[in-house]
C-alpha cells in the first residue's frame, strides 16, 4: 500500500493530527491563520468533541469560521479572537491536543506574528491544561525576524520539563537547506 512521504513540517503534523485526535477529544488550536489545522482536527473528529481556536487577527478567525460553515460540522468550534497567552480565560476544561503554528500568516501582515514572550506564557498554561497523554505540538520557523529567539525560548522552557512528567521531542529535516522549520511535541505522562 502506497503512502504520502514526509516532506516538510506540515506533513508531519497532518501526520500526528491523525495519530492523535480521536473522536470526543478537546482540541485547541492556537493560532488558527488560514484554519488549515482547525479543519484537518474537525476531520478527525469526525463530527464529535470541541476545539477551541485563537487568533489576534479577525480577517483569520472569520475565514476560518466561513471555511468550518461551507462543511457543517456537529463538533462544537469556539474561534476567539484573541491572544493565546489567555487561554485559561477561555478554557475550563482538559485539553488532549493542541497546536501551535507560530509566525505570521501566510499571504497576510508579515508584522503581525507570534513573539516568544507570550507564546512561552501560553505554552506553560496549556501544559496545565493537558489531559493525561495529551499532548502539545508547536511548529517554529526560524527564518523570519524573530524566529530564532522564539526556537530558543521554546528550546531552553522545554528541555526543563520533568522526564517523570512529559516526553518532549523534536522533529527537524536535518538535510534541508535554509533553516527549515522545526516541530516540537509534548506528550503529558500519566495516563499510562
Ligand atoms: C503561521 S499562521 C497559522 C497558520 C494556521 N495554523 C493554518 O493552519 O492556517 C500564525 C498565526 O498566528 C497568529 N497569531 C500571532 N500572534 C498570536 C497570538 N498572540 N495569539 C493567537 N494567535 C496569534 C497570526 O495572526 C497568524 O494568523
């Protein structure tokens, strides 16, 4: 049986996407940009469960919501127009996936983009949040303005996680050129 190859970091987290969300999981998408994980979750909800989704642009939040209207989905889809780092306001709930692609929205303001100062504050509240084998995935690209510093914080918060508490990882194509992108996933511990 033939398979799709793995050629950039969005395969990768298609690829976990499915591995991961199961039906009547709670997702939160936390920058939802033109809403391309938002949907590839709703699939794998398969009309089931709920996902929480932010984003600080309205133009990305209304698109997103026209896109999840034209399919009329069952599963319930909150889009907050609002920064990540208030997740806690929003989400009373335990989370079992969420996902963060970092930077700027592609074909949109190149100046309105993800900072490490508040991705690293939404970061640890999510870790709260997770449910027993939860996990969190983060994408970072380290070719824009900003990048760099925000794969280092990310980088240096995760490497302190308890091993008794989270399995971290990181996933990065070592032979691709011009600094690819790099996905780190955060598996919670303690449902096994
Ligand atoms: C790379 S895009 C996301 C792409 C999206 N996941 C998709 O599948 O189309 C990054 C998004 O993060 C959003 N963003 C930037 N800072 C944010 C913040 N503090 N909280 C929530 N979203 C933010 C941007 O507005 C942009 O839409």
């Amino acid at each position: 049986m033939s398979r799709d190859l793995l050629n950039n970091a969005n395969d990768f987290t298609s690829m976990l996407i499915k591995t991961y969300v199961k039906e009547h999981h709670i997702c939160l998408d936390g920058t939802v940009g033109n809403g391309n994980d938002t949907m590839k979750i709703l699939n794998a909800l398969n009309g089931t469960g709920k996902i929480y989704g932010f984003d600080i642009q309205e133009d990305a939040i209304n698109h997103t919501e026209s896109l999840i209207f034209d399919r009329n989905y069952n599963t319930e889809v909150l889009l907050i127009k609002d920064s990540h780092e208030y997740v806690d306001r929003y989400i009373k709930e335990r989370i079992n996936f969420a996902i963060y692609n970092l930077g700027y929205l592609p074909g949109g303001d190149k100046n309105i983009k993800t900072n490490y100062t508040s991705t690293i504050i939404s970061i640890k509240k999510v870790l709260d949040l997770l449910a027993p084998n939860g996990i969190l995935l983060i994408t970072v690209y380290l070719g824009h303005p900003g990048g760099m510093d925000e794969y280092t914080a990310i980088n240096d918060y995760l490497e302190t996680l308890e091993q008794k508490n989270y399995n971290v990882f990181k996933l990065k194509f070592i032979n691709q050129k011009n600094n690819p992108p790099i996905t780190f996933g955060v598996e919670a511990r303690g449902g096994e």
